[in-house]
C-alpha cells in the first residue's frame, strides 16, 4: 500500500440513555478517581426520547485522537476523557497480553481514535448530558478495542453519574470503600421491564445554561455543609435499602415520598452550602406545589417530583394517573403551544379536569412557564448501532455534513 493512501477506518456506533436519580449523587472523597461520598439510586429513562449518539473510528492512519460534539472539534485533552481512554486501551492491552485470540491485534491497540458525539435534547440543560455522554463514550471506545466486561467504573471516571447510564432500568451506584476506587461500580437493581406501568415526564421549564455546575457545585457542598456530611453518613444508607424494597415491590406511594425527600434534602444541602446554590427556580416551587396539592386532593400518594442540578421537574407516575396529571400541568402553566408540540414522545391520552380538581389544587396558573413537556419510561442500557447509515463519521473519519 502506498504511503499516502489512507486506510478506510473502523467505525462503530452506539447510543447511550440519560439517567435520573432518585437517590442522588452529591460529593466525592476523591476528585481524580470521582469517587462519591454517598451511594445513589437511578432510573434509566427509554432512549427513544433521550438519548447520546457516539460513532468511534480507529485507523492506522490516523495521526492523533481527535474529538467533535454536536457539531464543534473539541480539545481532546480533557483530564477526564484522557481517564476514559487510558483505561479503555489498558483493559484492551491487558486482555491482548492474556493471550484472547478474540483481542484486537496490537497494532489496532496503538491506533488513534476519533470521536464523534450528539444529543438528541440541548446539552447542559440540566438533563445530565454528561451521564449520557460519557456513558455513550466509553461503550463505543469498548466495542472500538474489543473490551468487554465492567465499563462502569470507567464512565464513573468520566463523570459520576455517567457509571448509573451503563445499565438500563433501576440501577444502584454503590459508593465502596477502597482507596483506588476498585469497588465503587454501578449495578443493576432491576431491568426496565421490571415495572412498565410507571411513566416519567420531564417538565422542560429552561433550556437554559445552569448557573452553577454539578463538578465546582459538589466540591463547596463538601467543604462547607455539615448537612451534606450528616446526609452521606446517616441518611442515605437506610434510605438507599428502602428504595431498592420500594423498586422490588413497585411500592409507588413508597417510591414517590423517598423520591421528593431525596431530591428535596439535595436542595436543602445545596441551600447549605456556603456560599449558597440555588437550582430550583418559581416554575420548579410551582411544580412542586401542584404536586403535592394533587396527591392531597386524592388522599394518596399519586405523582412525585425530582430535581437535578437545575430547574426541570422529572415527573413519576403510574400509567393510570398519567393523562389526568399532564392535563392539570397543561392548566396551572398554560402556554401558547399547549396542543401540538406541547408534549414530546410518547403520546398522552387526553383527559378532561373536574372543576372541583382544579378548585382543589387551588394555585394561581403560571403562563409560559414550562417550555415542554417530554413523555417517556424506563428503557434500556447503551446500544450498538448496527445500521452503518448512522454513523456520524464518514468513510474518511471526518464529521457527516449532518451532523
Ligand atoms: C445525580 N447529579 O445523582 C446528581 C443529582 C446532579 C444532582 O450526578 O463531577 O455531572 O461529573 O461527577 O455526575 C451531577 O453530577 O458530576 C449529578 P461529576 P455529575 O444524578
């Protein structure tokens, strides 16, 4: 082969979905090897709605890694990803050295990478973007080099709560206790078909870049909240035990209240924090008014709310209570796109509000405050793609004109 002729590339590509916690994520004792102060629990959401697409290429051509998200060439010598492909290419050399006649051969190990990523929902708009991303990262980089096997405390290296997005369904991030982080690992609970009839909206209130990120967030809380402290040592323990029982029955009511405190001491420690951080905005106080005033109309634990690191409520219900509840969002946030677009994904059964629910819940509506609404439930762990249509490089590993 002449010097100059290119070596068409290997491509793969795969999809990773976003994860919301109901027991959160919040503090690390060790920044480098992000390992957490605190276990957490997660619900996978269906990648249908929410979803990162990565398409990774390897040639002996190739000169350097290079990397492009959503659209932009970004520098590749992120700390964090530089973590990712480091232990990619260890594990993918580890198991060439152990003889798997199944292992790339070890001039592909030697190859560079390049990397090319996109959402399908705006990035840094609190629906945990990282989790997906380097979730989606590290599963391409493994099929790229041929690895199998645990990926989670990889992706955990690339961002926490990127090692929950590995698996699909309920999943538990267990803290551990050694130093190099050997035993902090996500594992799953129970899988998305565990219990179908529960349904999760995310209420888009801002599409808007969060004040404050969860990394620089985290690292104040630690250093200032004794709350935060108290929270890690003897309250989330028992209440990640609880949660798991609550999963493994589908306990809803149960399931709701460890939600809604969960997300709610998150908040109160990041008020605890000095000084202060506020993720929670009127639209979110709102949301969690309505909610609270709507389980108390029926006398039962219906509906519940969480909130990440941003001001977007995460919806759960159960599939019987969904349509009347999206109708009752639609009421108390009245907007001018109300029917069509309103609602993303799946599709919502229409429902007609009673005057004495409306008089029940009793606030006063809040036009435009929330953008959108998306649809969706439980769904699977990271994909490959098997349709080469999709691949986001070309045959000359440079990013598809559409991307
Ligand atoms: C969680 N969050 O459990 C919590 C709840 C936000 C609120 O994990 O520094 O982006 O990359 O480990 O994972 C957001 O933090 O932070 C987060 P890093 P990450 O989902």
């Amino acid at each position: 082969m002449p010097q100059d002729k290119m070596e068409k590339p290997y491509l793969v590509t795969c999809t990773a979905p976003v994860n919301i916690a109901v027991i959160k994520y919040w503090g690390k004792r060790n920044e480098e090897l992000i390992l957490p102060i605190n276990s957490s629990l997660s619900v996978t959401l269906h990648q249908d709605q929410l979803k990162t697409t990565t398409t990774v290429a390897t040639s002996k051509s190739f000169h350097e890694d290079r990397l492009w998200l959503n659209g932009k060439e970004e520098d590749i010598n992120h700390p964090r990803l530089q973590s990712c492909l480091r232990e990619i290419r260890r594990l993918a050399r580890k198991r060439h050295n152990d003889g798997d006649p199944d292992s790339s051969d070890s001039t592909g190990l030697s190859q560079k990478v390049r990397i090319c990523s996109v959402n399908n929902f705006p990035t840094a708009a609190g629906l945990a973007s990282s989790a997906a991303g380097y979730a989606c990262l590290v599963y391409s980089l493994a099929q790229a080099f041929g690895v199998e096997g645990e990926l989670s405390a990889i992706a955990r290296q690339g961002s926490g709560s990127a090692c929950r997005s590995i698996y699909g369904g309920f999943v538990q991030w267990i803290m551990g206790n050694k130093d190099d982080g050997k035993d902090s690992l996500a594992q799953q609970v129970e899988p998305e078909t565990h219990w179908p009839e529960l349904r999760i909206f995310v209420l888009v209130a801002s599409a808007e870049r969060k004040p404050i990120g969860s990394t620089s967030g985290m690292q104040t809380s630690v250093q200032t909240s004794r709350l935060l402290k108290h929270r890690a040592e003897s309250v989330v323990p028992s209440r990640m035990v609880e949660m798991i029982e609550a999963v493994r029955r589908k306990d809803f009511p149960a399931f709701a209240e460890l939600t809604m405190k969960d997300s709610n001491q998150f908040h109160a420690t990041c008020l605890d924090t000095y000084p202060p951080i506020f993720y929670l905005n009127s639209v979110s106080q709102q949301v969690i008014h309505l909610v609270h005033r709507y389980n108390k109309y029926y006398g039962e634990t219906r509906v519940a709310y969480s909130f990440d690191a941003g001001p977007n409520a995460v919806i759960f219900t159960l599939q019987e209570y969904a349509s009347e509840f999206v109708r009752v969002v639609q009421h108390f946030f009245p907007s001018d796109t109300n029917g069509e677009g309103f609602i993303k994904g799946l599709p919502v059964k229409s429902a007609t509000l009673s005057e004495e629910l409306k008089q029940g819940i009793g606030l006063e509506p809040m036009p435009k405050g929330i953008n959108y609404i998306i649809s969706t439930k439980a769904g699977p762990g990271p994909r490959v793609v098997e349709d080469s249509s999709q691949h986001l490089l070309s045959s000359e590993g440079l990013p598809k004109k559409t991307v």
